[in-house]
C-alpha cells in the first residue's frame, strides 16, 4: 500500500475524533467497519450477543464491509470523514447565519 494514502489515512483518522456530537450513530458505525477493514482486515470474531446491543451494532458494520481491500477501506474512510467534516462546517455555518439579526 502507498506510504502517502498510509499517512492521509492516519491524518483523517485523527480528524474523525473531532467530528460533532451530533454525529449520527448509522456514520459513527460507518466508519467504524471501515476503519476495522482497513486496520485489521476482514471480521474475525463472532457476531456478540443480543444483550451486548453496541458491541453488536458495531460488529454488524464491520461484517458490512467485509471483503473490501485494505485500499479500498482506507479510501472510503477517508472520503466519509470528509463528507462528514464538510457536512458539519455547513451546518454550523447555517447554524451561525440563522442566528444573526441585523434589527
């Protein structure tokens, strides 16, 4: 694997710690299993129990990606953090925007 996508990855990876609060679950789950596809490869643990809800919620988004090269998760996280960063900035934009009053 490329040296450079190596490092865009750890780069965005960092990034995705500082995504909102408000961040839903379904992305944070996203990323999650294509951040284990792209760490560890493919899923190599049984699927948890039914009282282990988040365990299984995050097990069930890493077995989605299942197969994917390494390549191509690290590629998709990436682009994911993006749309996610992009999304947030524009809301706080609209956030900001909607809250200014020039009475």
């Amino acid at each position: 694997m490329a040296q450079a996508l190596q490092e865009e990855f750890k780069e965005y990876a960092e990034k995705a710690k500082s995504l909102p609060s408000t961040t839903k679950d379904a992305d944070k789950l996203v990323l999650y299993g294509l951040y284990k596809q792209a760490t560890v490869g493919s899923i190599n643990t049984n699927r948890p129990g039914f009282f282990s809800p988040t365990e299984r919620a995050k097990w069930d988004a890493w077995k989605v990606v299942e197969g994917k090269s390494q390549e191509e998760a690290i590629a998709e996280y990436i682009e994911k953090v993006k749309q996610l960063l992009a999304a947030s900035t524009n809301t706080y934009k609209n956030d900001c925007s909607a809250s200014v009053s020039f009475n």
